[in-house]
C-alpha cells in the first residue's frame, strides 16, 4: 500500500509540475494575441509599466489580482503616468485572472 500511495503522489506531482511548465507560455501566448506585448514587457517599461514592476508594487496586497483583473478588462488611467491603458473586453473573466497572476509572479 505504502509504495502504491508513493506512485500516486509521484505521479501526481509530476503532472502538477507538468501543468505549471506549461502555465508561463500559454499566459504569454495570451499575452501577445491579447495586446499585452504591445505597450508592456516583462522586464522593461515600455508604454506601460514593465511586469516585474507591477508586481512589486502589489506584492502583498491581496486584492491587487481581483482589481488588477477588472482594470485589465475595464482599462485604467493615473496609476503608472498619463498613458491610459485600454480597455480588454475581449478577455474572459478568468482569462484577465490568469493573466494578471502571470503578471504578479513576474517579480519571483
């Protein structure tokens, strides 16, 4: 039993960590067909802000991902300069979701 229950957790974890590989190029694919690319870069600010300074300046606030989604979605202005970020109402609920947690893991 003990070996059996190994196997699964082996197995298991390795689909997890499968999963995960697979995670970051499908955001980024998401990314790029969305927009995102166009006006931001994950570590260079070009129109708007790079990602990994996003995520710094939301690292630890746990209502950064539910807002940051809505304003993907809704577009937003003042926060990062004068540039308005258009908005994305093209993206799924969950897609703005995963693309913004893609976003805020960009700083780890």
């Amino acid at each position: 039993m003990r070996n059996g229950v190994f196997s699964l957790l082996t197995l298991v974890s390795a689909a997890t960590c499968a999963a995960g590989a697979h995670a970051a190029p499908d955001m980024q694919a998401l990314a790029e067909k969305s927009g995102c690319l166009s006006c931001h870069s994950v570590q260079n600010k070009v129109v708007g802000p790079a990602f990994v300074d996003v995520a710094a300046k939301y690292k630890g606030d746990a209502e950064a991902p539910t807002r940051l989604a809505q304003k993907v979605r809704a577009g937003g202005k003042g926060v990062w300069g004068r540039i308005p970020m258009p908005p994305h109402p093209e993206l799924k609920e969950d897609e703005a979701r995963q693309l913004v947690a893609w976003v805020l893991s960009a700083g780890s």
